[in-house]
C-alpha cells in the first residue's frame, strides 16, 4: 500500500528564546484562534489520545458525532495553522496531531509566563511535574 504525505500551508516554525517578535505573535494567534473552537479542540484532543497512529476521517466523525461536512471544514482549518498533519494511504486519509507545532504553541506561552518573568511556576503545571 503506497503512502503519500499531503503537506500542509508552509509555515516555519521557529523556536526562539525571550520575548517573541510580533509576526511570531500573529502566528501563534491564529494558532490559538484555529484551536478556539470547540469542535477543533475536541478533535486535536481526540488525535493526541490516538497519537502516533493518527485516525481516518470517518473514525473521527462516528468518535465525535460532527457531520462530515462540517469535520471536513474543521479538519482543513487545523491543517492550514500546520496543527495537523494528514497522509494518504490508498483510498484512506490519516489525520494526526502535529506534536511539534502543539510543543511550539505551548512553548510560546511557557518562556513568557513561567521563565522569564515566573508569573507561572513550571511545577504548577501538570505538564511539567
């Protein structure tokens, strides 16, 4: 069975220590506002459970009960922010979570809150126990 990896919208990710430059901002905005909505949330939550496997579109559907119109709409909008990834194999597309962009996302908010000014303890979050 041949394997193809559909790419997503290019899209650097950087990891840069300190304050984070505006464009770098605007990134991780429109990161934070893909994951803004329930249903995206609810589908990256349910690609990390399923990690590193990933899952086909129709298992996400039946797990999460979106329609496939509607899971279609949200699926492209998490790939184009580079938050998932997705490959063919055959006839069947595979969607997984893109844990180095989700690590970056969390980074971001980690050097500000919780290194450079300790507005956050590490220890205090469950992550990083």
């Amino acid at each position: 069975m041949e394997t193809e990896t559909i790419p997503a919208a290019p899209r650097q990710l950087e990891k840069r220590p300190g304050l984070q430059p505006a464009n770098d901002a605007a990134k991780y905005a429109d990161m934070f506002s893909a994951l803004g909505a329930e249903p995206r949330l609810r589908i990256v939550r349910l690609l990390l459970a399923a990690h590193p496997g990933g899952l086909v579109a129709g298992d996400i559907q039946r797990e999460l009960d979106i329609p496939p119109s509607t899971l279609s709409h949200h699926l492209e909008k998490l790939k184009s922010e580079n938050l998932v990834t997705v490959r063919r194999e055959g006839t069947f597309l595979w969607y997984q979570a893109n844990t180095d962009a989700l690590a970056e996302l969390l980074g971001f908010l980690y050097a500000e809150c919780c290194t450079r000014n300790r507005a956050i303890s590490g220890k205090a979050i469950a992550c990083c126990r």
